[in-house]
DNA sequence: GCTGCGATTGACT
DNA sequence: GTCAATCGCAGCT
C-alpha cells in the first residue's frame, strides 16, 4: 500500500507511479476497485493556468492546499463529480485527476451504477465515469484516502507510460505547453478523448 | 448581487 | 459530428 509520504511529491513526478495502482472504495452496496490507467497532473499555483488553485487558496480549492493523500472532489457542468488525489507537501497545491481506470473488483456494481455504459471498459473511461463507478460522491470531498472506506494499493509492476498534452484544459493551460497527462498505452480503457465540447480554434 | 463559464457526458442528427 | 443540460464558483458591477 503506498503511504502519505509517497504522494508528498510533485504531481508531474507521481503521476507516472500511480498508473496501475489500485484504488478501492467501499460502500454499504459493496467494494469497487479501478485500476488506474489514465491520470492528469495539475499543479496549483503560479505556472499552471489550468489549474482550480491557480489564482490562490478558495473554499473550494482548499483541499488542495492541504495535507496529501486526501481526495479533491469536484462538480462541474451541472452534474458531473470529477475525482482527484492531492498529492505534494502542503503548500503547492499539486493534485492528479483521475481520467480513466478499469474496473478490477465490484464490476456488477460499478454497472450497477453506471446503466448507461454499453461496455465494462466504458465503466470508468472518463473522469465523472471513474467517480461514478467507484460510487464517490460530492460529499467525500477532503476524505483521507488513507482511512476507510478507502484503499489505495500500489501496482506490484510498473506499466508502460506515455505522456502528452492534457484534455480538456481551455486555453493556455491546454495544449502541448503542459504535456501533464499520463496513461498506459494501448490499454482500451484510455481513450482519445475529443477536444472540449465548447472549445473553438 | 449578477453573469459567465467550466479538469464532461450523453443524446440526437 | 454536433449540441444541450445544469449549478457552483469566481470575478466584476
């Protein structure tokens, strides 16, 4: 199991350690595990503009600025939970977006939870379809990966990792400028996702 | 106090 | 391939 000294990095340097580590969350239902394959760095303060803490601590964002190993859980667009891991000492506000996993453990009820997805490798392709799937909601925002419900276990080999631009990020925080997005090639569980709905060239 | 927009997804043409 | 849904936060008046 990795501990909080682990995560007490730079998201960019971490981010590659954590593809194919597992991560568990348990609920009354039962226990989802992913394995992660798809991740997202982001840096809070001062040199990365994609970031939610880029302009300084908020309520919001406080999380960030705390204590690794904690969870950064946010909504967005309305509807959709996205999941991340703050990682670095306190201070620089670094954090790794879960993108995508697959689904080791708990897949009846990861599809339980997840009516919509047409195939198990769409279960947790996505960042609001990870949250989704390990059944993380809003509320556990600030909980301690580190303590129940959750678990956090490293993978016993390192996967192949490849790195490029992140998806999604508007702006100058997008593009090659900020190659922070890490995956494990060829696994079908990462997909090439589309640029941003409402991004225009 | 008000307005615009976002680390997205799913539905529809 | 294109586009609407939906709401909290951040920034501005």
């Amino acid at each position: 199991m990795l501990d909080r000294a682990a995560l007490s990095r730079d998201a960019v340097e971490l981010a590659p350690e954590l593809l194919g580590a597992l991560l568990t969350h348990s609920t009354s239902e039962g226990d989802v595990t992913v394995r992660l394959t798809e991740v997202e760095a982001y840096r809070g303060t001062g040199e990365d503009p994609g970031s939610h803490a880029h302009r300084g601590m908020t309520p919001r964002t406080a999380v960030m600025f705390g204590e690794p190993g904690h969870l950064y859980a946010y909504f967005t667009y309305g509807m959709h939970t996205c999941v991340n891991i703050v990682c670095s000492p306190a201070g620089p506000a670094s954090a790794l977006l879960l993108r995508a996993g697959e689904i080791v453990d708990g897949v009846e009820l990861a599809r339980s939870r997840r009516p919509s997805a047409v195939s198990d490798r769409d279960l947790a392709r996505g960042p609001a379809r990870l949250a989704s799937a390990l059944g993380i909601p809003l509320a556990e925002n600030g909980a301690d990966l580190f303590s129940e419900p959750f678990a956090l276990l490293a993978s016993d080999a390192a996967p192949d990792v490849a790195s490029g631009p992140r998806v999604g990020v508007s702006g100058a925080g997008g593009g090659a400028a900020y190659p922070w997005r890490f995956w494990i090639p060829g696994d079908p569980t990462v997909s090439v996702y589309r640029r941003h709905a409402r991004s225009h060239d």
